[in-house]
C-alpha cells in the first residue's frame, strides 16, 4: 500500500507529519507541553481566530499565508496534535483526521455530530459494547432509531436493515465494524457503501458510512479506499501497541473532519499533548508489530485448533466459505491477532485454565506487545444478558486471545500447560 506521493505505509509512519525544521531541528518531535500560545500582536491574535473560526478564504487566513501552522488554546488544537492526526491521515489515506482521548471519545463524537432526533442509524452485530450502549441507551434516547445485521455478506439481510431503518427515519449514519469480535463477523464495506448510494437517490440524503478499523488497524484495511465515508480507530490498541495510554481516531473528507473536530472543541475530547506524542512513537513501530502479532496469532490459533481440550477457535483466518475468503483477499492484508477460543467445558475450565497461565497475561483490552487473555462472559460482556451473549457468540467456555510480539513457543508452552489442568 502506498499514498498519493508514492511512498508505502510503512515509511509514513515513521516520520510524516513532523518536519524537523519546526523544531529547532530536533530528530524527533518536541512535546509542546502548554495550554495556550501567545501571539506577537492583537493583530495576528484576530487573524489567527479569523482563519480557525472563518476558513482558509477569510482575510485573516490570507495575511498569515507563508506562516507557520497558529495555534489559539490547547482544546483547539496544539501541535503534537497535528502531528498525529497528520500522520493518521496518512495511513488511512484520508484528506483528514481528528485524534481523540479515547475510542469512545472518537464515536461518541462522530455521532453526535451527525446524527439528529429522527434520524435512524444502522450497524453491523456484533459491536463494541460501549458503541452498542451508546447507540441503544443514550441515542434513543435522543429519538434516534436504530437497526441492525447479522450478516454482512448478505445484501439482502443489509437491505432488510436499510429499509427497515429507512421506514422509521432518513438514515444519517451507516456503523460498520469488520472483522468483529468474538464471531470473525465480517462486513462488505463496498457493497454496504452501494446500498447507501442508492438508499441516498430514495431518502435525498446519502448516509455516512462509518467503519470501526479497530480489529485490524490501518495496516491491514484501508476502510476509505473501499468507499466508506469515515474510518474510526481505538487507537489505544494495536496502533498505540503497549497498552499504555487511550486515544482515538477518525478519518475521512475534510469537511467531515471539520464537522467533527467542531464537536470535539466543545466536548473537550481532544488528546494532550504528552499521550500524541507516545502514540507518534508506537506509529513507527505499527507496521513490524502488526506483521509479527499476525504472524504469531495464525500459529497460536493452529496450535489451539488441534487440542484436544478445545472445542473451536473463532479466528478471520480461518474462514474457508467462499465468499468470505474473496472477501478478505479484496478487503484486508492479513487476519490481524485477535481471536477467540473455545474450551470443552465452562467456567469451571476456563478459570483452572486461565490461573495456571503464566506468560499470557489475564486482562481486557487487545493490540499490546504482550499476549492478552480473558473470558469474555465474566468480564467484557458480565452485564450482557445470557441469551444475547450467547446470541453473539460468547457461552462460558469462550475465552478472547490478543496475541502479541512474545516467541511463539514460549506462548505454545504456556498454553500447553495451561491446558493440563482442564
Ligand atoms: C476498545 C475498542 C473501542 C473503544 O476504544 P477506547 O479507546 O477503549 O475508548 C472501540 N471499538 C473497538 C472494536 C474496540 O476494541
């Protein structure tokens, strides 16, 4: 993969975004840690408004053409700011970015900026479960109504959804998450972005389709060059990579951007300075951390497969029907490293399993260094009810693996271990 001046995802992710001349030369980026910045004259203080609050038209932008990027309060925006949604931009292939303190920031944001009382919006099951509350319990509650697939490798099932959305509002925000977790759910981004062109030609309104990248990242699927109008990513897994801080990022046109940045000023949902500036550093290291975390998730997930304590692995990789294996070959570069597996057994097993790993760590969350595990059913989905758990894929002898960047036989012996005592 490559952007429009040629150069591959991977060198991007090095350095775009950071021009050492900004920084009295420093290698790496400076972290501009300060609230407010200070201007030379009223004059310039009233351009430099003019230009953020009027557009690149306005006079004020026009005087400061030539100057370096101005900057007006933190929550606004600030340097290592830029940096990172520049870079972001980059990898995703959009026109723009917005970076967020966290996921939930980054959609919370994204769809109250787009979504209005009456509207109805559509998403693709499962889904992250602080979107599926939000959406479910605070935007209906704002009169928004929402629909949802199972199968989004159907047109029909995605049509049903559409239409039925489209009955009870004008559809403004199409949600998409592939793969999804713990199913391997995955969705045709490019045929669900022409069913909302031709719901757009009916309703007079073309609905955003939003896509969560989160599962694979940039790397691995580019939602953007599939059609999608945004692309949303918890970039507090695989992309920040060390399980270290929270942040998130959304992509797209920039007049979307625009609209969405506009909302993240008033929620005050932007990333500081300090948390930009870590996340620059894990950018670099995405792409080689991406490519060994696959490599060792499709021989964890082997391995796993062929026990004789395990009842099944949920992993993209080892989808064979047809039409997800096209699917795949046209959408994403590799199957990411998380999956899940599950055990002959319940509870009682898992938990016996999972006290006697000690390389593995027992946690939530995914896309660190190190190999996460948890179950799923007491932990990540505890408040869910049991039918819809179990509606999703997840009974009590299901278990979520994250694999990281450790030897994969360390990781094999673990779990063989581990497995001893089921
Ligand atoms: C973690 C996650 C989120 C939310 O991101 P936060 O950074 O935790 O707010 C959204 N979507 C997916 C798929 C996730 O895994």
């Amino acid at each position: 993969m490559s952007d429009k001046t040629g150069l591959h995802l991977e060198t991007l992710a090095i350095s775009h975004g950071y021009d050492p001349q900004s920084g009295q030369g420093a290698a790496k980026p400076p972290i501009y840690a300060t609230s407010t910045f200070v201007y030379r004259s009223a004059q310039q203080a009233k351009d430099i408004h003019e230009q953020f609050f009027d557009g690149p038209e306005s006079e004020g932008a026009k005087r400061l053409a030539g100057e370096p990027e101005a900057y007006i309060y933190g929550r606004l925006g600030h340097p290592n700011l830029t940096m990172v949604e520049a870079r972001l931009a980059a990898l995703d292939g959009a026109e723009e970015s917005a970076a967020f303190n966290s996921g939930m920031a980054a959609i919370s944001t994204t769809l109250f900026a787009l979504v209005r009382p009456g509207d109805s919006i559509v998403h693709s099951r499962p889904f992250y479960g602080g979107a599926d509350n939000l959406i479910h319990n605070v935007l209906t509650g704002f009169g928004v109504n929402a629909f949802s697939f199972l199968d989004g490798l159907s047109e029909a099932s995605i049509q049903a959804a559409l239409d039925e959305a489209a009955a009870a509002g004008p559809v403004s925000v199409i949600w998409l998450e592939t793969p999804a977790n713990p199913t391997a759910a995955l969705v045709d981004i490019a045929l669900v972005v022409r069913l909302a062109k031709a719901l757009g030609e009916r309703q007079g309104r073309t609905p955003i389709v939003a896509v969560d990248n989160t599962f694979l990242g940039p790397l691995l699927q580019s939602p953007l060059a599939e059609g999608a109008d945004l692309c949303m990513t918890s970039l507090t897994k695989y992309c920040a990579g060390h399980s270290d801080l929270l942040a998130g990022g959304v992509s797209g046109s920039a007049e979307l951007i625009k609209t969405i940045k506009a909302l993240r000023t008033l929620k005050g949902a932007h990333l500081d300075a300090q948390t930009a500036w870590l996340l620059l550093r894990s950018f670099e290291t995405l792409p080689v951390r991406t490519a060994r975390a696959c490599d060792n998730a499709l021989k964890i997930a082997t391995y796993l497969r062929a026990h004789p304590k395990v009842r099944g692995v949920t992993y993209v990789g080892f989808r064979d029907e047809p039409e997800a294996v096209a699917l795949l070959a046209r959408q994403c570069r590799g199957t990411g490293s998380t999956f899940s597996v599950r055990l002959k057994g319940g509870e009682a097993e898992c938990f016996r399993f999972l006290d006697r790993l000690r390389v593995l760590r027992l946690a939530v969350s995914l896309g660190g260094t190190e190999t996460l595990i948890c179950h799923p059913a007491t932990t990540t989905h505890y408040a869910v009810p049991a039918a819809d758990r179990a509606a999703s894929g997840i009974d009590d002898g299901t278990m979520r693996l994250s694999v990281g960047l450790e030897h994969p036989d360390d990781l094999i012996a673990d779990l063989e271990q581990a497995l001893e005592a089921v």
